[in-house]
C-alpha cells in the first residue's frame, strides 16, 4: 500500500482475508463507514481491507501495533480503526456473523448451546474483608474469580482474537455473569 492512496500488488501475507470472507464482512464495514462519516469529510488513506488485514496480522503475530510491516497500513490508521470497532461492538457483530455462517454451513444452529470462559483466582490485597472476595475452594485460594470471554473471529484454520476485557465477577455468582455471552433465561 502506498502513502498516496493508490493500491499496489503486495505479496498476502497467510492471516491476509480471502475474497469469500471479505465478501462476508464488508457490507458490515462498508455500513459503519457510511454511519461514521469523518467531520473533516477525510475518507482515509487505506482501504478497510487492507486495515482490516493489518488488524488480523497484529493479532495473529502478536507483533507490537508499531511494528506492523511497512506494506500495511501504520498502526496510526490501523489501531484507530481496532478501538473504534472494538469499543462501538462491531468486532463482536463481525464474530457473530462469521460464527453464524460458519455453524449453519456445517448444518449447525446458528447460536451455540455452550459458552466457554477463561476464569481465573486473583489474589486480593491484604485487609480486604473475605465476604467481599469469596474463596476458591478447588485451589483453596482466598481471592475473586476473574472471567475473560475471548472474542476470536475464526474462519477455517486462522483465528483472529481480540484481548479480553476484564471483568470481576462477585464472589457466589456464576463466572459468566455480567458477560456479554452470558446464558439467556428461558
């Protein structure tokens, strides 16, 4: 990608989209580029492909947003671009999407019946009352549960996650609770 905007043939890296799957997602980015216009009427330099490519590389290499190589765009265009879909729920709109494709295609329903969560016992400073904290009674641990729900935009054999956002959870209740994938009450 050149600084002057115009588009030049680059060797795709493996995290690179496919066709089929920009084909999925670009008329959910395309309709969030015409819901976010820029106050300056700026249209940007990169195409949301390319930034789009960038993002997967960052999280599929976990190279620093600085050290993102000089054929994609600069971390300045690409990490705005991350934190606005990240914080507005666009990444999670394109993950269910892609889950929802993915599952019917293999003649599945498109929600899954099951949610899997990374928890963890965190330790709490010294002096905190224990009926604020709870106890982990299988690592007989004094502490708080902490759950990350990954978001990962999978498709075939790549994978694109996104950092968990941390969330405490009060001691007696589910680990899921509070989390966006939290199961539904029937």
């Amino acid at each position: 990608m050149c600084w002057d905007s115009r588009v030049t043939e680059r060797k795709p890296y493996p995290s690179d989209l496919s066709d089929a799957e920009w084909a999925l997602i670009e008329p959910v980015l395309a309709a969030w580029k015409a819901a976010h216009p820029s106050v300056s009427g700026h249209q940007g330099n990169y195409e949301l492909r390319e930034i789009v490519n960038a993002i997967r590389y960052q999280g599929r290499t976990g190279v620093q947003w600085d050290y993102l190589p000089h054929d994609l765009p600069p971390k300045s265009a690409t990490y705005h671009y991350f934190s606005k879909w990240r914080d507005d729920g666009t990444d999670q709109a394109i993950h269910d999407l892609l889950r929802w494709h993915l599952r019917e295609r293999k003649g599945r329903l498109a929600d899954p019946s099951l949610v899997v969560l990374d928890t963890q016992s965190v330790h709490v400073a010294a002096g905190v009352p224990a009926s604020t904290t709870g106890r982990d009674a299988a690592k007989r641990v004094p502490g708080a549960s902490v759950a990350w729900p990954w978001t990962c935009w999978a498709w075939s054999s790549r994978s694109w996650c996104w950092p968990p956002r941390r969330t405490r959870t009060p001691p007696g209740s589910p680990c899921w609770a509070g989390s966006p994938r939290a199961p539904r009450a029937r």
